[in-house]
C-alpha cells in the first residue's frame, strides 16, 4: 500500500474550498424541503424552551459515598461550566 502523508488543516481547507461551488437558490414549500440546503440563516424570534434548561441532570457520586446522606457541593447552570 502506498504511503502518503498527511496535509495540514488549512490544505484541506483551501482543497475543500477550490472544488465547491456555489449553488443556485430557489424558494419552495418546506414540505418539499427534505435534503435541502438553507441559503441563510434562520433565527426564532422567541426562547425555546423559555427558561434554563439542562440537556442532562443528574448527581456525581463515588460508590463509597452511596448509602450514606450527601451534601450538595454545587448548582452547575446549563452553560456554565463547574469551579474548580
């Protein structure tokens, strides 16, 4: 097997960039839009949900800690990241 080494990142880019082209846009039902590509952005004009919510709640535990009572050492927001 023939042994070609690797380009870095901004090669690639370039590489990706020189062989993409631009598409043409048209407007259509979004019934029809399965597998389409959006020609800009698309912004909700209200939060969803409308308040703070974590993708995952839960506690950290050791097993030694399990059968006894547990203090709460933190309240770690959505987006926040924890103290150290």
């Amino acid at each position: 097997m023939e042994n070609k080494s690797a380009i870095s990142l901004e090669q690639a880019i370039d590489i990706a960039f020189s062989k993409a082209e631009k598409l043409d846009t048209e407007k259509i039902d979004y019934i029809k839009s399965v597998g389409r590509i959006l020609a800009k952005p698309v912004y909700s004009d209200v939060n969803m949900p409308p308040f703070n919510k974590s993708a995952m709640d839960g506690y950290a535990c050791t097993k030694e800690d399990l059968g006894k009572w547990l203090d709460v050492l933190e309240v770690i927001p959505a987006g926040n990241v924890p103290f150290t």
